[in-house]
C-alpha cells in the first residue's frame, strides 16, 4: 500500500527529530503493509519553508540509510504547500514541489478556521497550468463542516480530497469523523493519508480497516487504487460527487 502524506523526513517541518525516529517510522510502515510513504514537508507554514530541492536530497538521503538498513520502504518527494494566492509563481520559480515530483498532483493545505475567498481562481489558474489539486484534510475546517457546499464546488470543478487516517478512526473527535464519513459517502474523499509524524501514533492501518468495516471492501480498494495511480502520474476514480444537507449533515443527490 501506498501512504501519500506523511512526515518522515527527518529534522524537516517538525516531523521527526532525528534519523532514528524516521527509521522507526519507516519500520512501523512496512508492518501495516505500506511500501511506499510520500513525503510531505510543510512549505509556506507559519515556521517552515521547506524548498523543492532541500525535500529531494533529504528524500534521497533518507532512502539511502533506509536501503543500509534493509527496511522495505521507498519514500517519494512531495510537499504539503499552505494556501496562498501566488502559487503559480513560485511553481515557475522551482520552489514547490507535486506529488511524486513527477506527477501533476499538488497537495493544498487550508486553514482550519476560514475559507480562502481566492481558492476557487486560484484551484482554475492551477488545472490550466496542468495541476491537479488535492485538498489536505477538510474535515477539520471548521467553514467546510458549517457549509459543505464550499467543497463541494471545488471537486465539482475538478479538485480532490484527502482525508487524514486520525479523522476516519475518530482520534480527531466524533464530530469530525462523521464529517469525514459523509465525505466518502457523498463521493468527495479521494484519497487517505495518515500525516504521521511518529512511529508510535502510526494509524493508517486502522483506518484502512474502519473504512472497510463502515463501507465495504469496494470502497477500500477505491482509496488504494487511487493512491497508485496518483504516484504513477493517472488519472484517479472521483465518482459524480453529492451535495451534503448542512443541518445534520444527510446526503441528498444533487449533482
């Protein structure tokens, strides 16, 4: 399996501290039955600015201790890059970096208490680049939970989602996790990253198997497939998404 969003690097972003932990964190992967983790460094945080190609050495670095110490993970360039309007310049300017740095896929972080009044230009000027939007997240912002609408529009038009493993198994709070269920629901939950940061709180697994209890087989293998066809550079599944009800949250179609 494949986790698109962690942060293993080490001595970057305030993930791991040190080697030893990304190597702990590496081991406790392959454990769950991950072979591939994508690193996600913040970029245009509040304390980090974690540049393209300070994230690609550090990734070759660490895929190189991780081959002395035979554990069976590859870890792939990535960022996750905090939402602000001049993207496009610094993507020109080499500093930000896609999924797999390869792909066109750009993990996006909102804030957790307001919604951009930009992000829907900017989410446009970024498919006409060719970019590919993932939102990280949005169950946790707190305007996407009050009026599901605003994403709803975003994927209608073309954006994906990410949901953090915490959210699915409830580490977050119940709240949280019933809005990150009516996204799946609704068709407007692309992808599961775990965001892990230490060995010892490593959830993918568990959330992989709440999925599959709450919705099937079929809807766990949609989440894995999708995240091997984000690392090869493919199109992902994103099926017709559903309006979410805002009082009580229900579904109704209406696409």
């Amino acid at each position: 399996m494949i986790d698109m969003h962690g942060y293993i690097l080490p001595g970057v972003d305030g993930g791991t501290k040190h080697t030893q932990e990304s190597i702990a964190i590496a081991k406790a992967a392959v454990d769950q039955g991950i072979d591939t983790i994508i690193a996600t460094p913040k970029y245009k945080d509040e304390n980090y600015d974690n540049f393209k190609e300070e994230i690609i050495e550090q990734v070759n670095i660490l895929n190189q201790r991780l081959q002395e110490e035979r554990i069976a993970l590859t870890v792939l360039p990535g960022q996750e890059i905090r939402i602000y309007g001049d993207m496009l310049t610094n993507f020109e300017k080499e500093h930000l970096l896609t999924l797999n740095e390869t792909t066109e896929y750009v993990l996006i972080e909102l804030p957790k208490d307001h919604f951009p009044s930009y992000i829907t230009q900017l989410f446009y000027d970024l498919q006409i680049k060719g970019y590919k939007p993932i939102i990280s997240h949005p169950e946790i912002n707190s305007f996407i939970r009050e009026d599901p609408d605003l994403l709803y529009n975003l994927v209608k038009k073309g954006a994906l989602t990410q949901l953090a493993s915490a959210s699915v198994v409830g580490k977050q709070s119940k709240k949280v996790q019933k809005f990150a269920f009516q996204l799946i629901e609704s068709n407007l939950a692309h992808f599961i990253g775990s965001e892990v940061r230490s060995s010892r709180n490593y959830i993918f697994r568990d959330a992989i198997t709440k999925i599959t209890k709450q919705f099937g087989e079929e809807r766990t293998f949609f989440f894995i497939e999708n995240a091997n066809s984000l690392i090869d550079g493919n199109e992902v599944i994103a099926d017709q998404p559903l309006r979410i009800k805002k009082k009580g949250l229900g579904i109704f179609r209406k696409t």
